[in-house]
C-alpha cells in the first residue's frame, strides 16, 4: 500500500482545492446579503471546489483517496462552521442592541431608521417629504467631492420597508442603508510568535481606518460616537505599521463607543480626511458588505492618486465577498501563517492581490501590552508599509510590489495567495 507522506496530502490538497485561504480570526468581519444566508449560512459555493476535490479521489489509490477525503471533510466543515459563526454574531448584535441597529433590504446589519442618499436633488427630497421621510443631515465630502444627505425613515416601516418604498418613489437617485463593518483580526491564543524587528524609517505617511490607537501618531480624528477611543485592534495595527517602518501615522476613529461604529458614512468621512490630509497610502483592516457610497468613496480616492489597501476579512471561503477589499482598483490582502499556510479562517474578496504575514506576530493592544495577534487585519498594514516603501522610492507601486513578492501556491496569480506573498522580511 502507498505511504502518504504530509508533502503528498498537502500537494493534492493544494491543487484540488484552490479557495481563497478560509482564513483568520477571533473577530470575523460581516459580508454582504446576510439575510439571504440566515436559513442556509453554508450555501452551495464550496460545490464546485468539492466536485474536483471528489474527481481526484476516484483517480488515486485508496489511502491516498481516503486521506484526501478526511481532509476535504475537515476544510468544508470548518467552512460551515465559519459561516455559521457569523450568522449568529450578526443575530447576537441584533439582539443586544435592539434600538440602535436593524437589518437593512439585504439582511445586513445597519443603523436603525436611517437611510442615505447620494447628491439629492431639490425634487427629490420634496418626494421623500411627502413619504414621510425626514433630512437629518446634509454631509459635504469636499475632499473627495461627494455630497450625501442622511434620512429619517416613517415611524412604524422598517428599514427594509423604507429602502423599497424610496427607491420606488426614486428610481434615479442613489440610496442605501448606513451599513457596518467588522474589524477582520484579534488577540490569538499566546503560542510561538514573532515580533517586528527594527526596519528601515520610511517617510510617506499612511493613514489607518480603524479603532483609535492608544499610542502617540502623527493625527488622530474620531468619527463616531465617543470616538477617538483606544482600542486594542487599532493600537495592533497602528504598532504593526510603525514596527515595519511607517514614522509617520495617521488614524481615523470609526469605532468610538457605541454599537454603530464602523459605519459606511463614518469610513467615508474618514476617507474624506485622510485624503485632505495629503495622506495617499490608506490602510482598512475592517469588512462589511458592498454600499454605494463608499464605493464612490474609493473610487474617488483612487482618483486623487491614494493606494488603498484591504484586508478581507476572517469568514472563510463560504462567506460573501468582503468590503471595502472587494472594490475596483482596492489592493484586497489575505494572510498567511508563519510556514506559510494560508490561514484558514481568511475570508474573501471579489479579487485577490497579495498575502502577507498574519499569524505568529505580536503586537501592542491598548494598554501597552505586547499580545499575540491573527487574522487579515494584521496583514494589510504590513502590505500598506511596502507601497509606504515604494512611494519612498519614487517608484512603480504594482511593479514594486509584484517584484517583492514571492509566489505561493499555483504558480502565477491564485485565488490563495494572489500575485505573492509581501513583507517576509517584516518577520
């Protein structure tokens, strides 16, 4: 009988099951059409990944078969498991904060009887009057040149109720619920990890879209209730930037205190700051479902010549694709341990560009503390620093990086690990 040695199984695994990593961690972010998941969280989008697995195990001898078998059970169940595990975190934060968040059209999470609407017209707000609807707030991101007018829904319609009523009374006009995002990484279990070494100073500043670090940066600005506030995942990455070499920080607060933090008008405003603060290199560790205003946001920062890179997220593969990572012209990063293994937790993005360091490191949470940290969220700052390099160098971005890169996986571009893995010599 064939032995089955672990390069084989890993081999055969590596090529029959080419998802992006199920990766990373304790604190998954929030994908897109949640609602559409709540009865069938797992869905069918492993199906084709476990055809092939199964084409593969009819070809092979049977230890190697059955072992690959076991394995491809294991990935797909921890895949549901995953799924699952975000299913009922989104039911959780529903329950504790009744009166704050509801689900939107889409079944996701999103602050309670608001909507959002892009650059109104005079006539569209006289028919959102006479719905019902109520302005709120006019918010001018003269940075980015995007107008939004936030909404107060009818008493007695939920969000959802709203969102169809508007946008049948406004065909034309641009409207969404303020949705939330996730941060994608947190504290891991303490085991064997590694800590930043001393890089070389890079001087092009980069911006984070975060929880509030607890150390002294450059600028900090809050754009939520309570904010800025210390938290122990922005302390993470702002440490993490500054351990690969960034001298110069610029953080924005979306969380502060309450259950709304983290909303898309809230990292839009924070856009909107960093991009009138000159900072062009923009780091965004947090994961939520698609909206259109910050699409407009990105793009528009794209525009004004910002790198923007995302983490996406700790979901698994059965997850929806995350958000921001997952928009046109986003670097998306996933995360890899310390061999190299795709974490398996990593979420997923419409598309992939690279991975980067995110387990086995140890970073400073809010109190000063050294900790040892997981997920995709570690892995874009460190990505971030490596434009924060290029941009130092006057040089290409994209060809910089991809030169850096050390391909993994399939060779060339995969859905894994993207065009490579960055920062190798962060560790």
């Amino acid at each position: 009988m064939r032995t089955i040695t672990p390069a084989l199984l890993a081999m055969l695994c590596a090529t029959t099951l080419p998802m992006p990593a199920l990766a990373q961690g304790v604190m998954p972010g929030i994908g897109q059409g949640i609602g559409q998941q709540l009865g069938n969280p797992f869905d069918n989008r492993l199906d084709p990944v476990i055809d092939r697995a199964r084409q593969v195990v009819d070809r092979v001898p049977a230890d190697v078969a059955q072992a690959l078998d076991n394995a491809t059970t294991t990935m797909v169940q921890s895949a549901r498991a995953l799924a699952e595990a975000r299913v009922d975190r989104i039911d959780r934060l529903l329950r504790q904060n009744p009166a704050s968040i509801e689900r939107d059209a889409t079944g996701d999470p999103a602050i309670k009887g608001e909507l959002l609407i892009m650059a109104p017209e005079a006539a569209m707000l006289d028919k959102a009057r006479a719905l019902g609807f109520a302005v709120i707030g006019n918010e001018r991101l003269a940075s980015l040149d995007l107008a939004v007018t936030r909404l107060a829904i009818p008493s007695g319609m939920s969000l959802a109720q709203a969102q169809a009523a508007l946008g049948k009374a406004l065909p034309d006009a641009t409207i969404s619920a303020d949705v939330l995002h996730f941060t994608a990484g947190a504290a891991s279990p303490r085991g064997g990890v590694m800590h930043l070494g001393t890089m070389p100073a890079l001087q092009t500043p980069v911006g984070m879209i975060d929880g509030a670090p607890a150390q002294a940066i450059d600028a900090l600005q809050g754009f939520a209730p309570g904010a800025p506030a210390a938290s122990d995942h922005g302390s993470a990455v702002a440490n993490l930037l500054s351990g690969a070499g960034v001298r110069h920080i610029l953080a924005a607060d979306v969380y502060g205190r309450g259950p709304t933090g983290g909303n898309a008008l809230a990292i839009a405003r924070a856009v909107d700051w960093l991009i009138g603060r000159q900072v062009r290199v923009i780091t965004i560790s947090l994961v939520g479902p698609a909206n259109p205003l910050l699409a407009r946001a990105m793009t528009a920062a794209l525009q004004r010549g910002a790198v923007i890179v995302a983490a996406v997220g700790n979901d698994g593969p059965a997850a929806p694709p995350a958000y921001p990572a997952s928009y046109p012209g986003i670097l998306a990063v996933t995360a890899v341990d310390a061999r190299n293994r795709a974490l398996i937790e990593a979420g997923r993005a419409l598309h992939l560009d690279y991975a980067a360091p995110g387990a086995g490191l140890r970073a400073a949470n809010a109190r000063g503390q050294m900790v040892a940290v997981r997920g995709t969220s570690f892995a874009a700052p460190l990505v971030a620093s490596r434009v924060a390099a290029a941009r130092d160098a006057h040089a290409s971005v994209l060809q910089t990086l991809d030169r850096e890169a050390i391909d993994l996986g399939p060779r060339g571009p995969d859905p894994q690990y993207g065009r490579g893995l960055l920062c190798t010599i962060c560790r």
